[in-house]
C-alpha cells in the first residue's frame, strides 16, 4: 500500500480507516505500507473503535516519509489499532518531520521487528 508516492503524485493524499471499517494487506511474501515516499504531507488515519489496519505479510515493513518525503503522518487515536507482523518501522529516511502517533485507547502492535529511525 503506497500513500503518496513519487513527487509527481503531488503529495497531500489522505487514507481514513474509521467507524469499525477494517483494511488488512497480506502480501504472499511482503505487505508494506508506505506513507510518503519522495512524497509529502500524506496522513494515514486508523481512528475510533474497531477500526483496524493489519499487516499480515512475513516480510512487513512499515514506512512513514522515505527517501526525501516530508510531513507525513501514521495516525492511530480513539481506540484504533494497527498491527504489523515481522514488521520494520522506518520513520524519516533521508527526510524530516515524520511523524507515528498512537493516542490513548488505541493501540500499535509488532511482532520480530524493529524501529528505525535515521
């Protein structure tokens, strides 16, 4: 899943998952969501009571602004839950201003993995 990608894509894309809806990507290999990538001001929102976002792939990689992207956002708040199995989180790879917020009540789970931040 690419949210904003390539600076000809303008930036500025927004994805809500809200009101219970539940999105899960489950790649035979890989599943990657990728926020802002050479792209910027791009928010992914997980928000209010079962809502999910589930990454499922063995591989997962999470990425929040890579490779010049800035401002770019992964929102989880009022009871929202992202889950990313065997996942890598990078935030700001070669860029600033990214930003993973996770608000009381909600919840950002991974297994295996790490968190990078360059």
């Amino acid at each position: 899943l690419f949210l904003g990608r390539d600076s000809y894509a303008n930036g500025g894309n927004t994805l809500e998952i809200k009101d219970g809806a539940k999105a899960y990507l489950n790649g035979t290999n890989t599943s990657t969501i990728q926020i802002g990538v050479s792209s910027d001001n791009n928010t992914l929102m997980v928000s209010g009571t079962n809502s999910e976002l589930h990454c499922l792939g063995n591989n997962g990689e999470l990425r929040i602004g890579t490779y010049t992207g800035k401002n770019n956002k992964l929102i989880v708040e009022n009871g929202g839950y992202v889950y990313a199995k065997s996942s890598t989180i990078q935030i700001g790879v070669s860029s600033d201003n990214n930003t993973l917020m996770v608000s009381s009540n909600s919840h950002y789970g991974w297994e295996a993995g790490e968190v990078k931040r360059f």
